[in-house]
C-alpha cells in the first residue's frame, strides 16, 4: 500500500501573526538591553529594588575582566580581555530563541501525525449541525447510566471532545456504559449565517429533545467552554428533558477578573464591522489573532519546545493532534460575533442578568436541579473567577477545581484522572454531589 499523501499544515494560524510577535518580543528585548545598559530605562517604582540589583549584575558582567579585579573580582589567573557585551548577548539569545520556534513550526508541518478514529453515527441533522452519536462504543454497564450530550463552544471544531482515541472524552464516558451523543455544529452555512445566539439555542434544545427521545429518558448535558453558556439557555427550556448540567470551563462574569481586557476586546467590534458586514461572518483568522492577544508570545515558546521533542515520541504527536485542531478553526456568524463581544465581554450581560433569549433573562438561578461546575485552576482562557461566579449561582451546584489548563482539561495525559474520573462520579449519582 503506497503511503498517505503529505498534509499540507498552514497553521499556527495565523501565521504572520505570530511571526511579528515573536520578532517584535526580541527586538524589543534588544533595545531593552540597550537602554538597561547606559541607564535610560524608566522604571516601575514598585520594580526600583529588583532593578538596581538588575542593573548592578550587567554592569559586572559587562565591565572589563581586569577592571572587575580591581573592584574585587577574580584575582590573578584571569585574562584580561573584555566580558561579552551584554547587548550583543541578548541579541544572540533573541536569534537563537526565534531559530528554535522556525525550526519547530517546521518540524510541526512536517510530522506525519493523521487524526485517525473511528467515525460514530449521525443520529439527526439539522443546517450544518450533527448529532454524533457512539452509542455503537458503548460498553460496561449498557442501559444503567444516564445518557450524556455534550455541547462544545461554537469557534473551534467538536472533535477536541474526541481528539484522539486515547484522548476522547466521548469514548471514554461510552466505555463506562453511557450512551454519549456530542454535537457537531461545523462553521455556518447559507442558513447558519443569520444565526443569532437564540436561533443556535433552538436548535440545540431540538437536539436535547431528539436524544431524550432516543433514549427514553431525560439525560445529562455537558457544556464545555462557550458551549456551557449554550446548554444552560438551551436547557432552562426543556427541563423535562434534561436531569443534571456540567459546566466545563464557562466563562459567566467577562469581568471577574481582566475588566480591561473584555471591555478592550468589545471596543474592536467597529473595527470588525467590515468584515462582518461582507462575510457575513467573523473569519476562522480574525477569531485566531483574538486568541493569540491573550498570550502573544505562546506560539514563541511551544513551538521552540516542539523543536527539541523526538518526532516519534508520544508528546510530540500529542502536541500535533491539539495544534492541529486548533488550526481547524471555524468561523462565526456575524449576529453571534456582535452578540458575543459586545454584549457579554462589552456589558458583560450574562452576569448582570441582561442576556436574553426568546425575551427571557437567562439566569442560572432558575436552574433547580444539579449542576457541577468543572473550574480549570490553570485556566488562562477563561479565567477561574468568571466560571466561579456561575457556580455560586447555581442553586444546587457542586464544583471540582482540578489542577489543569482550559484545553488540558480534556486532552491531557492526567484529564482522565484529575478530570473525567471525577465527572463521572458526578453522573453516576447527580442528586449526592449536589446535596453535599
């Protein structure tokens, strides 16, 4: 059999992006190391002990070798020639640093890593929407465990849930006896593109219907990241259907704690209005830059420690299957992007009791049965006290705080045990968790 064909990778995406910000980083920390060098950096007051002491160590080693003997250095033995320069040190450095993330972002789009699973069923379909359906994984305890729906965010692609056999939150909840469903909402289509947030929590509560159908029986909804936000609406509609919600990473008060940041990223929204406006939707890479301010220097430093893992090596493929998804990104409809920036980072509505649908405030309040709110305490994308304010709303909620980062969380090495374990425990009895 002849082998695959080459992947064509395009990421990290998008890629202009983050090559500014790794050589804007280093040359600003060469024209820091100048200026640090003849004193004319302004400092933080609050830096002003850590900068002295900063200082005095590159006046040593900048200063000549029979110089520092004078001033009590190494005595007699040493050579006399200049210490480097510490400018040119740096900039040395800085080169060196910004080989190893070229190097690495090579060595990503050449790995032959191919996601490689077992499609499940589609059990409905409705626009660009699926229903995913592994109950044909199923095993353990069939029938006895209550069916689990799991809602992912509507800006980055549903299989993070079932990124990789050994990594898939789908599968492992189905070998355990659940009948698991996840939905797959793809990017917009014609119809998907005058979607508001109302219109996309119709349809999920449709689908919440369509499996409560098939199983006969209310079931549990998972809600990871934004898609948390979404199973919480959509379920406030159709409690009948619905026995217990999880709430993964949901972010609840935008401003709990980076105001500035959320109200910075919804005064962009006039900036963003051509492109919605012609699109029709807010493109795959406009939604990569947003991401990338929340750490400009993050594809810098990951992909200069791709650079030094063996091709072969089981962190090395785990770390192609995440970038891989994550440079799979989908668009989003232009009424949810004005929706999303403006009224919940902008007014911050959700938490304010503002967020409407179908005329109705959306309040976790009015939830009165289960709940477990999953709060990542390495979450950077979602900070813990915005999930935290949903919790504490929660009527009959429980938390599990696991020591884990927004995406770690269900693709990690420990998510199994730091995380998933302790979810299920949460399924198997909902009514326990929440009296204790």
């Amino acid at each position: 059999m002849s082998p695959p064909p080459p992947i064509h990778r395009a990421g990290p995406r998008p890629l202009p992006v983050h090559l500014t910000a790794a050589s804007g980083f280093y040359a600003s920390s060469i024209a820091a190391s100048l200026a640090l060098n003849n004193g004319s950096i302004a400092w933080n007051p609050a830096l002003k002990e850590t900068a002295a002491v900063l200082s005095a160590a590159v006046a040593r080693k900048s200063r000549p070798a029979n110089d520092r003997r004078q001033n009590g250095g190494p005595q007699s033995g040493e050579p006399a020639a200049p210490a480097p320069d510490f400018a040119i040190a740096v900039e040395a450095e800085a080169r060196e640093r910004l080989r190893r993330m070229l190097d690495g972002i090579q060595a990503y789009r050449a790995h032959p890593y191919r996601r490689s699973v077992e499609e499940p069923d589609v059990l409905w379909r409705e626009g660009t929407t699926r229903l995913l359906d592994y109950r044909r994984f199923r095993t353990g305890r069939k029938n006895t465990r209550i069916p689990v729906m799991l809602v992912p965010s509507l800006v980055n692609r549903a299989y993070i849930l079932d990124l990789r056999p050994e990594r898939s939150l789908a599968r492992w909840l189905a070998a355990r006896g659940h009948s698991v469903f996840l939905v797959d909402w793809d990017a917009p289509g014609e119809m998907e593109r005058d979607f508001t947030l109302g219109d996309y929590i119709a349809r999920l509560r449709r689908a919440m219907v369509t499996v409560s159908d098939a199983e006969a029986t209310p079931v549990a909804a998972i809600g990871y990241c934004m898609g948390g936000l979404l199973t919480l609406a959509a379920a406030l509609g159709v409690e009948s259907r619905i026995d217990a919600l999880v709430f993964m990473a949901t972010p609840w008060d935008f401003h709990a704690d980076r105001p500035d940041q959320a109200k910075g990223l919804a005064a962009l929204l006039p900036g963003l209005e051509p492109s919605l406006s012609a699109y029709g939707e807010l493109p795959v890479d406009v939604l990569q830059t947003l991401f990338a301010a929340l750490d400009p220097t993050l594809a810098l430093r990951k992909f200069a420690a791709f650079a030094a893992m063996a091709p072969d090596d089981e962190s090395a493929t785990a770390f192609v299957a995440l970038e891989d998804w994550l440079n799979d990104g989908v668009a989003l409809a232009a009424p949810v992007a004005r929706e999303c920036i403006g009224r919940w980072y902008g007014q911050n509505s959700p938490t304010k009791g503002l967020w409407r649908v179908d005329g109705l405030p959306v309040l976790p309040q009015g939830w009165a049965k289960p709940a477990l709110s999953i709060i990542p305490a390495g979450d950077r994308i979602v900070p813990p006290a915005s999930a935290r304010a949903l919790a504490d709303a929660l009527p009959r909620g429980s938390v599990l705080s696991p020591k884990a980062g927004h995406i770690g969380m269900v693709t990690a090495r420990s998510a199994p045990d730091r995380v998933w374990a302790p979810l299920a425990q949460f399924l198997d009895d909902p009514d326990a968790a929440a009296q204790a």
